[in-house]
C-alpha cells in the first residue's frame, strides 16, 4: 500500500493541469527538435561542406547526450527541486541550440540540434 506523507498537500486539479502541460510541452522539445534536424540534414550538409559521416554525428551526438543527461537531470532534480532543474534544463537547450544555429564548420556542429 502507498501512502503519501502526512505533510503533502493536494495541489489541485488546476497546477496538476499545468504541470501536465509543461511535462507534455517540454518532452516535445526532444522530439520536434530531433525531426527538425533531420529535415534539415541535406541543407547543413551542403552549408557547412560535411560529409555524410560528419551529418550523422550531429544527430547522434544528440541522442547521446539525451541519454546521458536524462539520469543527471532526474537526480539533480530530487535534491534540488523538479521545477528549478527543468527550467534550468529547457534554458540551457535553448541556449545551446542557439549556440548550435551559429556553427561554421561541421566540427563545430557536432553535438548540436
């Protein structure tokens, strides 16, 4: 039997709803981000002069790091709070993508989407 601890309060169905929305919102990011890269392959190839291996390691180093940064995440955000390491998180995509839309060279892709 679970049972929650004597000091939690009901958030109401109202917050519930919102966090619903930013938890559906902010796995987005990963998806659409991921198709976006991939539309945009053939563009960033021909852009930056890379070879087809070089364009491969720019969507590959994303899902790497995904992977690596979703055990981080989920820790930091037991002992910090969810909230502030999710928006922590989604401001460093940003800025990141960011970063990443200013690549000139294919090595200086690597590792963005």
């Amino acid at each position: 039997m679970i049972e929650s601890h004597p000091d939690v309060k009901d958030c109401g169905a109202a917050v519930g709803r919102w966090v619903l929305a930013a938890a559906i919102l902010g796995s987005s990011i990963s998806f659409i981000d991921g198709t976006v890269v991939n539309v945009a392959l053939p563009i960033l190839q021909r852009d930056l002069d890379a070879t087809v291996g070089q364009t491969q390691w720019v969507v590959e180093s994303y899902a790497l790091m995904l992977s690596a940064l979703i055990l981080v995440g989920g820790s930091l955000g037991d002992l910090f709070g969810r909230k502030k390491i999710f928006l922590l998180g989604v401001s460093l995509f940003g800025i990141a993508s960011a970063l990443c839309g200013l690549a000139q060279t294919p090595k200086s892709a690597e590792g963005c989407t």
